[in-house]
C-alpha cells in the first residue's frame, strides 16, 4: 500500500534537505523513514534502496549547481566568468554542504552521461574559450579548475583554514587571481 502523500521525489526533496542537516553519508532510507515517522520498509514502494536515494539526491544537487552557475555565468568572461564560477561553487558549497558533497557521489556511466555533470564540464569549457586553450591543454584546465576549487572547498569545509592568517577569503581571491594569469599564459598564441 503507497502511504498517501508520498512519492519519489517527495522522499528525494526530504533527502536533500536531510544531507544539508546531518551530512549526504548520514541520509538512508531509515533516517528518511524517521522524518516522515514511518517505517522504512513503506519507503521501498517508492525507492529500490539507499544508493537509489542518493543517486536522486546527487542528481538534485548537480542540477540545482548547474542552474546557479549558469545564472552567475550569464553574461560574464575571461576573468569576470572565472571568478563568478568558483563563486558560485564555493558558495554552494558553504549554503548547502549535503547537497554539495552528493554532488560529488560517483555515478555509474550512463546516469553520468544524463545528468547536469555533463552541463557542469560545458560550462568550464565555456570559461576557458575566454583563455583561447586548445586540446590538450582544455582538457587539463578543465580537471585543473575541478581539482583546484573542489580541494580548496573541502578543506575549507574540514576547518582546514580557521587557525592560521591571512583569512581564506583574501587566499581565495589570490588562488583565482593565480588560475587567472596562469590560464592566461597558457593560451594559444
């Protein structure tokens, strides 16, 4: 029997909310059931398992990610895009750490190939048309940037920052001031 009011992405939309609160590797099936205080196995009507809700979730988070880097993109280039998409990311992650590390969830091949990660990796090839790259050097800024903002978050997220100065912002600033020329140096002639 399908509990009235439920559905998949109901139960998605709780997930997602619930990663934000207590972390993506503490959201399963029981501590959504929890929320909605009932028993988890009334969720498998509407769920195969806990990496299918993940799965939603992360496939939540990367949509949701990819619209707020379109929008802070709209209109931007060379260092102007630059600065607005690792903003867009640092803050994401800041606002909505659940969300952020769900996105991050490794995906089999072909929900990969139909998610927003795909429009994630056109946005950064986006950005570096502005540095005028050609292969291989696209691709390698491409896992540069990922790697670069993605590590810096993580261990700004981990409390990695907060005992030393200058404060995180000002090396922020300076570490996307530095991708920036060194993209730059980079171009083709």
């Amino acid at each position: 029997m399908v509990r009235a009011g439920l559905s998949p992405e109901r139960l998605t939309r709780a997930g997602v909310e619930l990663a934000d609160e207590v972390g993506f590797d503490q959201v399963t099936v029981s501590a959504l059931a929890r929320r909605f205080d009932v028993k988890a196995a009334s969720l498998y009507s509407h769920l195969k398992n806990s990496q299918e809700l993940k799965t939603r979730i992360a496939l939540f988070a990367l949509e949701e990610l990819a619209d707020r880097v379109a929008a802070a993109l709209a209109g931007r280039a060379g260092k102007d895009a630059l600065e607005a998409f690792a903003n867009a990311y640092r803050d994401y992650a800041r606002e909505h750490p659940g969300r952020y590390a769900a996105a991050r969830l490794r995906l089999d091949p072909e929900t990969a190939a139909a998610s927003a990660g795909m429009r994630h990796s056109q946005m950064t090839r986006a950005i570096l048309r502005g540095y005028d790259l050609t292969e291989p050097d696209q691709t390698h800024a491409v896992r540069m940037l990922g790697s670069v903002f993605h590590g810096y978050v993580s261990l700004e997220q981990a409390g990695g920052f907060e005992h030393s100065a200058p404060d995180a912002q000002e090396s922020w600033v300076w570490m996307v001031d530095s991708l920036d020329a060194l993209l730059r140096t980079r171009s083709t002639p």
